[in-house]
C-alpha cells in the first residue's frame, strides 16, 4: 500500500473538495475511551498461536529477497506459498493476472487464494499481500534499492501460514464453526507515491486507474471463489513489527464498524490492548478499499498511527527481519484466531 494518501469516508471528503484540499497531514484523531464492558461473556477455547513459527515463515520469505514481480525471488517465493498451504491440506487456486504498473511496466502476477474447511458453509476471509515494494522511496540512502518488506508483507503471510498450519491441526471437535479463505494478493505495493517520486510520471493516471493494491483491484473485479460472499474479512497488513500499534482505521470503521468492535474487544479480553488501541486512525488507501467495494466488508489491522503516520521502516530499506518481534506476530495471529473462535 500504501502511499501517504488518506480515504475519506464520501461525506467528509465531499466537504473537503468543497472548502479545498492540500497536502496537509490528517489531524489527530478522536480518542474515544475504552468500549470494552467488563462482564462481556468468557470467550471459547482457542488454541495457541505460535509465534516462532510464523516468524520462521517471515525470515523464509525474506530469504528468497525482495519479492518484486517480475524477478526470480517473486516467483520462488509464490510457489512456496502455494506449496505451504498445499502441505496443511487446504485447498489452494492461483489466479494469475497482469497489471500495468504507474511507470509502465506490465506486472507478471498472481494472487493465491488458500481454503480451509472448503466447504463450511459460513465464511471468514483473511487477507494479506505478498509482494514487496521495488523500491525504498523513504530511504534517505537507498531510495532506489528494492525492499525486504519483512513487515510489510511478509509478516502478514507469516501470520496467515501459520494460522492454516493451527487450523489444520485441530481435530474435528476443536475446529472453527467457520470455513477460513486465505486470499494473498499481489502487486499491491509497486504504487505512486507522489511525495518520494515526484520526478517520475504516474501513467495511470491519465487513465483514471489507481496504482496501488493491483492484485486486490483485480480480485474484486475477478472474484475468486466466483460470487464469494463471506461473513467478514480481515486484512493484516504490516503486522509484525516491534512496536507495532494498531489503531481503529477509518474505512473500517465506516464499512464494519461492528467487526472492529469484535476485533478489539477480543484483543482487550486476551491481553492484548497494548497492541490493539482504543484510538481512532485516519483512514488509509489499502487492499481493504477494493474488499469493500467488491462487496466484502473488511477491516484493516495495519501499524498506522491515530495521527495519521506510518512507522519509520515504511518504504525503506530498514524493513528486514531486525524489526520482526515474535511479540506483535503473536498479539496478531492469537487475536485473529480468537476472533474465528468466536464465531
């Protein structure tokens, strides 16, 4: 994702094109206090997350180098996706795609869509991208060099791995009511930020097309399953990194309100409220917009402040595995699976 342009919800940003727009930074965001009841009922057995496993998952992604597309690191890296969530039983579909990128360049991708319990009628989605972002724009040395995105990026797949490894594990008596659809999409971060590469030409837009998030784009426009309608989704999307905070976004609150409530009040009910806050974030332009407006309501679990800024990692070369805490990748994956034995 993720330049720093911010989604407005259709109201206020009416009233912005109205009054006039700029490139100022969003203002703080409202901090309502913690909504979290103290005699929400007791939450059921869900096993534990393990966290060293999801960070060896990271660090493997990480190995094959920057996953850009169009590189031999990219492809190795897909098939071991697929072949990860082939090992666990899931049923797995590769929707393969090109996309034109904002510099020109025609994008060999695919996105990977990884089902557990196929057919459970009731259905959770879990998304996540894997690629990484051909180059570190917000690096004050290397703005050209590619970027290990172990945050962002594989830090997500990470955690969705090892959540189809536990799900597969469990016997039949201690598996989810819901089925669980792991749909990784690609392409998402070869995007134009025009506060980093104001000398380059973003072509598509002269096209009216956005250049972020082209594997999601694609998706809602090619839904696989075909007319898939799950319950919810949740998208993970720079989540494993030390210090990593998780504000209530915009567009998810706007879209699914009630899924962030249920989110956040189960991280609170586990311990987990140091990670998950009860504060307000601007909204962000991420996979989670083209969820939505594919029908999808999703929510986004990202590192993105309530004053509107990203960590300093973000689009440099200092997203690598040294910024990887099992910690936050437990906080996450444990939540997330709670949150499935809720249902």
């Amino acid at each position: 994702m993720k330049n720093n342009r911010i989604w407005l919800a259709p109201a206020l940003a009416a009233l912005l094109l109205a009054t006039g727009c700029g490139d100022d930074k969003p203002k703080n965001a409202d901090t309502p206090a913690d909504t979290t009841a103290a005699d929400e009922p007791k939450l059921p057995a869900a096993p534990a997350f393990n966290a060293d496993s999801a960070y060896a998952y990271t660090a493997k992604q990480v190995a094959f180098g920057p996953r850009v597309p169009n590189t031999k690191a990219h492809v190795a890296t897909g098939d071991w996706v697929v072949q990860k969530f082939k090992s666990f039983g899931l049923s797995v579909r590769e929707q393969p795609f090109e996309a034109m990128a904002f510099d020109g360049k025609m994008l060999r991708s695919r996105n990977i869509v990884a089902q557990f319990a196929p057919t459970a009628a009731r259905r959770i989605a879990i998304f996540t991208h894997w690629d990484t972002r051909p180059f570190g724009d917000k690096d004050p040395v290397k703005k050209n060099a590619p970027i290990d995105g172990a945050c962002d990026g594989a830090s997500g797949v990470g955690i969705a791995l090892e959540m189809a490894r536990l799900l597969a594990a469990q016997p039949d008596s201690l598996q989810p009511s819901v089925g669980v659809d792991f749909i990784l999409f690609d392409s998402e971060d070869y995007g134009y930020d025009s506060s980093t590469q104001g000398e380059l030409k973003n072509q598509l837009e002269a096209q009216g097309k956005e250049s972020w998030c082209l594997g999601s784009q694609y998706w809602g426009q090619h839904m696989l399953p075909a007319n898939y309608k799950p319950s919810y989704g949740i998208l993970l999307d720079m989540v494993g990194a030390k210090g990593g905070r998780f504000s209530r976004e915009g567009q998810s609150r706007e879209s699914a309100r009630d899924i962030v409530d249920k989110v956040w009040n189960t991280a609170s009910q586990i311990g987990y409220s140091d990670y998950f806050l009860f504060q307000d974030s601007p909204g962000i332009d991420d996979d989670h917009v083209y969820t939505n407006r594919a029908g999808v309501r999703t929510i986004d679990i990202i590192d993105f402040s309530p004053a509107g800024e990203f960590p300093a990692y973000h689009h440099t070369t200092q997203d690598n595995m040294s910024i990887i805490d099992k910690r936050t990748l437990k906080a996450v994956g444990q939540t997330v699976i709670q949150t499935l034995y809720g249902e």
